[in-house]
C-alpha cells in the first residue's frame, strides 16, 4: 500500500512542478513581450530628444508634414524655439524646444528604470524555471 501511496504521492508532485514551470514560462514569454515594447519605446524617445536638438539648433528648413493615412505635404518650419506638446486628451500647450527635451529625457530615465526592473524580474523567473526544471528531472529520475 505504501508503494502506491508514494508513487501518487511523486506524481502529484510532479504534476505540481510541470504546472508551475508552465505558469512561469508564460509569465516568462509576456515580460519579454512587454520588455520589448518597451524598448522600442525608449529607442523612439531617445530619437525624439535627438530631434529636439537637432530641431532647436536649426534655423527655418524645409520639412515633410504628414496629411494623414501616408500622405504628406512639403512644409517650412519658421518657429524652431518651440513646440506644441500633446498633454493629454486632444490638448496642445506651446513649450519651449528646451523643456519638451527636459521632459524626454525624463521619460527616457523613468522607462529606463523600469527596463531594469522588468530585467531583474525576467532574470529571476528564468532562475526559477531552471530550478523547477532540475526538481522535475529529479523526480523523472526516480
């Protein structure tokens, strides 16, 4: 009797582990999505600081303004000291070129801050996966 109780008893366990590791490799699989959105994201805003510079180093120029749905119309910039910045809900408020990059590089640190979280906790999963899987070739083992 005892045996049959020990091997329910392993593979109770074992199916507790295999459920685990799969719980985990899911959540494994959506931090590395949610890493690389937010990646890209952070790539995009480090480009628009560059722009920002570029933009208020400049002096009037000739640019391409987009019209909507990939149409766009030759345009010329004549104010390169600010910009209109979108604060939420259709709203745009005027702010100087210096400011909004002051804002950029704001975000590009709080995104940053928030890729090493998201890392250490991606780091720590796959640690767990690896310890789960080592504990489930144990138990195939015996």
């Amino acid at each position: 009797m005892a045996g049959k109780t020990d091997k329910t008893d392993k593979q109770a366990e074992l199916q507790q582990k295999y459920v685990a590791l799969q719980m985990i490799e899911a959540q494994i699989k959506e931090l590395q999505e949610e890493l690389e959105k937010l990646e890209h994201r952070n790539q995009e805003l480090v480009s628009l600081g560059q722009s920002l510079g570029d933009f208020a180093a400049g002096k009037p120029s000739k640019s391409l303004s987009s019209v909507g749905m990939g149409i766009y119309a030759e345009s010329e910039l004549k104010n390169t000291k600010e910009v209109l910045v979108n604060v939420g809900s259709g709203i745009l408020v005027k702010k100087p070129v210096s400011e909004t990059k002051d804002l950029i590089q704001k975000q590009i640190g709080a995104s940053a801050e928030i890729l090493e979280k998201l890392t250490q906790n991606l780091q720590l999963l796959v640690q767990r996966a690896n310890e789960l899987q080592g504990e489930l070739q144990e138990l195939v083992k015996d």
